[in-house]
C-alpha cells in the first residue's frame, strides 16, 4: 500500500484514481447497485432509502476508508480461523458496514439511531451476516468489557455531529477498542466554511484530537489539507468546504 493510498488528506477526487483506491470504488459502486436492483435500502447521511449509487465525495470515503483499514484482506473472503472484527461508529445501515459484512467482517456498528440499526439488524438476520447495530451511546457509556478489541475502527462523517468537548473523550475510547497494531480510519467535514457547528477548521485542531487518542499516523505523517473546497453540501450551495480522512495505528506497545 503507497504513501497516497494511506495518506490523511482532505479530498481531492483524483484520488479515485489511484490503484490501491480504484478497485475498492469499483467494488463498492457494484454492491451499491446490487442493493438497489433487490430493494435492499442502505442509508447515507442517516437517511434510508433504496439507492444504486453514491456520490464521488461519499464514495471517496468508504473507498479510502476501507482500503486504508483492511488493505489485502478486504479483496477475499474471510480468511482461515477469525474474521477481522471491525467496529463502526455512526454508520447504521451504510453501505460500508453492509460490505464489510458481506465480505465475511465481524461488524459491530454502534448508532444512536434505534430505526437505522433495526434495519441493519435485519438486513444482517437475513443474510446471516456476523453483522449487529446496537444503540449504545459511546458519548455517554463507556464500551463493556465484554466487546474485547477490534482489528479495525471506522467511523465516516460523524465526528462533526458531536460536540467539540466530546469529541476527544470518544476518540480516547474508540482508540482504547483497537487491538495493538489495528486501523481506525476517520472523515469528517472540515475548513472554516463547513456549515455543521462542530465540523473540525483546521490542522491544528485535527492535530489536537490525534493527540487525544495516543494512536500514531497510518503514515507517519500528519494531515495534509490540499486547499481544494468545494460545495459539498446541497443544502449550503454557497459554503465551500471539505471532507478530510485520517489514518491511525494503535502502537504495539502503548506508552506509558
């Protein structure tokens, strides 16, 4: 995997382009379609609906996120012994989390939005998937013991709808679910001009929510912000801003 596939960067559609990203694309525009010709709705931005595409910023996404997170074994079945357990935050019923189960992850999605995770639930029963959505706030709870740690956390476009003081304390406790040597792969909107309150401005402040979860860049190298803004949001035709991804690896050995 290149420096530029695991990059954290803000958005620049080029990076579709790349051969590391590219096939993730191309696999996660095949599932999108597939769900919308059987009538499987997936949800994007917490509304659910039959769909059979998603946009290039969304698709850059989940294509980055999940190529960064779960590289080579992401392209086969679940391997010899354990499935890779993943764990989601924010994204019940989303066509990352639906993929990632197909594919033979462990997936434990955590959303505070009870309908979305009972579709996902469903959805899971019906295909037997190793896939549950559960309502439990990681804002307010801590996770039980009983989860255990995961090989990956993902979580895309959802740190911006949690407050700037909560934002570090769930980064800390994402990191604290990470197995040593596992991914936790994060987007989120950014730039001065992002329309969502708690959407995040600059290097700095991303830089300062890193620190919060003692992990290391995928990379070693900070957040890169390319400059590029664009009008990303419909709703706010005049507001021009980004999407930012970031790459992170718990050490093997934690610091003391």
């Amino acid at each position: 995997m290149s420096d530029t596939a695991q990059a954290s960067k803000t958005y620049s559609p080029a990076d579709l382009k790349h051969p590391g990203v590219a096939p993730m694309a191309r696999m996660l525009r095949r599932f999108a379609l597939a769900l919308g010709l059987e009538g499987t709705p997936f949800a994007v931005n917490g509304i659910l609906k039959r769909r059979f595409w998603v946009r290039r910023n969304k698709l850059w996404e989940y294509a980055r996120g999940l190529h960064s997170v779960l590289g080579s074994r992401f392209s086969a079945p679940a391997e010899k012994g354990a499935p890779p357990r993943v764990l989601d935050f924010g994204g019940a019923a989303t066509l990352p989390i639906f993929s990632l189960a197909a594919r033979g992850c462990e997936v434990l999605c955590l959303d505070i939005d009870s309908a979305l995770c009972a579709w996902t639930n469903e959805v899971a029963k019906r295909r037997g998937w190793k896939l549950h959505a559960s309502t439990h706030n990681l804002v307010t709870t801590p996770a039980p013991p009983a989860w255990g740690l995961f090989d990956a956390v993902i979580s895309f476009s959802v740190l911006e709808h949690i407050s700037k003081a909560d934002q570090p304390l769930v980064l800390a406790r994402l990191a604290e679910l990470l197995k040593p040597g596992g991914v936790c792969a994060l987007t989120f909107d950014f730039g001065s001009d992002a329309p969502v309150q708690d959407a995040l401005r600059d290097v700095a402040e991303v830089e300062r929510l890193v620190a919060a979860t003692r992990l290391d860049y995928l990379d070693g190298k900070p957040l890169t912000d390319t400059g590029e803004r664009f009008g990303m949001d419909r709703r706010h035709p005049d507001r021009k801003f980004t999407f930012a991804s970031v790459f992170l690896r718990k050490p093997e050995k934690m610091p003391a």
